[in-house]
C-alpha cells in the first residue's frame, strides 16, 4: 500500500528537480574532487564484478553487499555448477581477446554482442542449461504500472512528515550521485567532453516525473549504461534514446529470445565493464598524480564499497577538504614565519569558496582574470562560470596567478588543462594563457598534480625547488 505514497515522494521530487535545474544550482557539482570520481568509478566497477560472482557460480548467495558477498565465496566453491562456470569464464576471456585484436567484423557488432550471440548459442545448442541459469522475463508487465495516489499522501496529515523526509532525501541521494555520475562519465569520454549538469538535472526530473505517473522509479544517469555505450562506440547522447528504444522493443516483442540468455553470460559482460572501470590501470594512473590524491582515491573507494555510493562521495570531498586546509595553512605559516599569522580555520575555509577572480579586464580583444586566492575544486564553480561568460570578440584569454594564490589542486589542473585544450586558438576559438604558473611547484611530475606558492615548497627544502 506503500508503493503508490512513494511515487507521490518521486513525482514532487522530480518537480523540484526541475526548478533547481533553472535556478542552475546544478554548477556546484563541480565540487566533486577528481581523485573521488575516480575512486567512484572504480568502486562501481569493483561492485558490479561482485554482485556477478552467484550467476558466474550458478549459486544463490544469501550476501548482498561487496564484502558480504566476497565473504560467503568460499563456501559455494564444492557446490557451483560447472559448466555454468565454464561458459562465464570463456565469454568473459573472449571479451578481452575480441577486445585486444582489432578487425572489420568487431566494427560491425562489438565484442559483448558477439560473446552475447556465441554464449546463447552454446548454452542452447551444447549445454542445455537448465531455465533458472536463463534470464527470466515476466510474461506481463501489466502489473509494473501503478498510480500514485496523490489524494492518500495528501489528505492524511499525519504522512506529511514522512512525505517531506522522502523528497529530501531523495534530492539529496539522487542529486549528487547523478551529478557525480556524470563527472565520472566525462572522465571516461573519448572526446574530453563537458556535460552540463543543470541540463542533467533538468531531464532528470522531467523523467522522475514522466517515470512516477505509470509506476517507475527515480531516474539517474547510469554509469554501466554509459560505459557500455561508449565502449560500443557511442558517441552523442542518441545512443542513450536509441538504448532505451531498443530496450523497450526487445522486453516487449524479443521476450522469448531474452530469456534464452544464460545469467552467466550476461555476467561476464558485466564482469568486463565493471573491471574497465577499475583496471589497475587506473589505480597507477591516480598514484601518478600524487600521493594526496591516491589517498583521496582509496578512502573513496573502500567507504563506497563498505556503505554506499552517496557516503563514498561524502568522504572523498571531506578528506579533499581537509588537505586543502592543511596546504593552504601550511602556506599561509611559512609565508609569514609563525603559526599565530595564518588565518583561522574559518578564515581559511570560507577561502576555499570564495570567487579566487578579484579583477577583470578587457581591451584589443584580450580579457584578463586576475586570480587571487586558492584555486580548488571547491571554488572551481566559478572559474568555470568566467570562462564561459567571455566578452564578445575575445581572441586570448590571460588568467594571471598572483602570489597570494598558495594552492591549485588537481581537480582545478585538470580542468585548466581542459581549458587549455579547449581555447587552442583555432576554429575562432580564443586562445587561453595562464600566466604566474611557474611560481607554483608540483608536488609530483604528473602535468595535473597538485601545486603549492613555490616559497612554501622552498622553504620545505623540496628537492624539486633546486631544480
């Protein structure tokens, strides 16, 4: 009886959703440190390669959480089924050599759809797998759609709390894990595109809204969803309509033929994504950075996979928080030789928010932004808003670093470089220059690493400042 009082909860969600997205509070989701959305992704992929471990087994698991799940392991080994094994492993290996050898057919259909067709055929034709190691796909949905009953919500008062708890929790959960998925999904784009986070949130709640009216879920952009898309060669948000297209068609016409799919061979598609996601690759790739931020990584990781996505965020933008205060502190004590000339805590934390933009300037088609203060992920925001609000007609772009900038992170590195790349001066886009750079000394050689006021460096008697 429930059910129908949570759509009413998605409903208003969604509509709230929506007017956020027009008074663009959606711009604040770029405090999201880049190490944490690394450490979100890999937790994913490390989560999904879990929940797939019963259908490789062709066992039920009684666990449902990462640890639980990884625990209960040992205890099906005597009991699995073989050839159920057999068939998830061998797609799972041809995945990786389809994968490793390019070729004209692999063009034609990529490799999860040819392991998808070829484990099919063997389990139906070899196998003869027995129908609960298949996909089971209901005969009816006609059960699935159901109305909210927006009169019950609303005429019983003693549910108005409750209704309230629910809409807040679910524009908080839903908002920051779509906003962060989708900074995940921009750091796997083949083309290092940007997407818009109050367009996101916009058609997010549209479609909570559409979703809730016949019996659906909350709608969240979904990282398995855009991996795959992307290693099939997806390229523009098509791929999104045409995968829900092609969803639909086959639920509703292709029922028979889906059920003819074996568990584990699904599996072990999803077992290739997920590890794409955290392939050690990808660790080395963080440690490169910087020790900081392979820390930042790692607690995101493990929180996310020991609770949930939204803790795992949580802790990773604290601890980047933390670290921030520390480096700009650290600053701000060698700058002027004692601790009782820094800024307080307070001080030095409103500083991490702040608009580090103090002047601007515009002349012969040159625009100068003249930064002032720590330039973080958390002040990142707005850097972004005055790169995208040029004058008309600007031909260069200088953002000059002043010597009271004591801190760039990785995240803002990474996002100049994007910049850097994006205004190259060509195809009449402006050219953008950053002046004051070298008065700030990488804390590894990473090109994107976090960098510190080369005074503080110096006097730490860094090896790198008598380079």
């Amino acid at each position: 009886m429930g059910y129908p009082l949570v759509l009413v909860a998605i409903a208003i969600a969604g509509v709230l959703q929506v007017i956020l997205a027009k008074l663009k509070v959606a711009r604040f989701s770029a405090i999201f440190p880049a190490a944490a959305i690394q450490g979100m992704l890999a937790a994913i992929g490390l989560m999904i390669i879990a929940k797939q471990l019963p259908l490789f087994m062709g066992v039920k698991f009684e666990a449902h959480e990462f640890w639980a799940i990884l625990g209960e392991v040992p205890r099906h080994v005597g009991s699995m089924n073989h050839e159920v094994f057999a068939l998830g492993i061998g797609c799972l290996a041809a995945l990786f050599l389809l994968s490793a050898f390019p070729g004209r057919l692999l063009k034609v259909m990529p490799p999860p759809v040819w392991v998808f067709l070829v484990g099919t055929v063997v389990s139906t034709f070899i196998l003869k797998l027995d129908k609960h190691f298949l996909i089971n796909v209901p005969g009816s949905l006609k059960h699935g759609i159901v109305f909210p009953h927006f009169a019950d919500a609303f005429s019983h008062a003693e549910l108005l709390l409750p209704l309230i708890y629910v809409v807040i929790t679910l524009l908080l959960i839903d908002g920051t894990e779509s906003l962060a998925t989708i900074a995940a999904v921009d750091k796997i784009d083949t083309y290092r595109r940007r997407s818009d986070p109050d367009r996101t949130l916009l058609a997010m709640g549209v479609s909570n809204v559409a979703s809730s009216v016949v019996g659906g879920l909350t709608i969240i952009p979904g990282i398995v969803k855009s991996t795959a898309n992307i290693l099939g060669g997806g390229r523009t948000q098509w791929a999104n309509f045409y995968n829900a297209c092609f969803l639909l068609t086959f639920l509703l016409l292709g029922r028979e033929l889906i059920n003819m799919v074996p568990l584990s061979v699904l599996a072990a598609i999803l077992v290739f994504i997920g590890y794409k996601l955290c392939k050690p690759a990808v660790l080395r790739n963080v440690a490169r950075v910087g020790t900081e931020q392979f820390v930042v990584f790692s607690v995101t990781v493990l929180v996310t996979v020991t609770t949930d996505l939204l803790m795992g965020i949580v802790a990773g933008v604290i601890l980047e928080l933390v670290l921030n205060l520390w480096y700009v502190g650290l600053w701000h004590t060698l700058r002027n030789g004692s601790e009782s000339a820094r800024p307080s805590l307070a001080g030095r934390f409103l500083s991490l928010f702040r608009n580090p933009v103090s002047q601007r300037e515009f002349g012969d088609g040159a625009y100068h932004l003249y930064l002032d203060g720590p330039l973080v992920c958390f002040n990142l925001f707005h850097v972004i808003r005055e790169l995208g609000q040029l004058p008309h007609d600007t031909r260069a772009v200088y953002l000059h670093l002043s010597s009271r900038v004591p801190l760039v992170d990785h995240t803002t590195g990474e996002s100049l470089r994007h910049f850097l790349e994006e205004f190259s001066g060509q195809d009449q886009s402006p050219r953008l220059v950053i002046e004051g750079w070298d008065h700030m000394r990488p804390l590894s050689k990473h090109e994107t690493s976090t960098r510190i006021a080369l005074a503080s460096v110096e006097e730490l008697g860094s090896p790198q400042a008598t380079d």
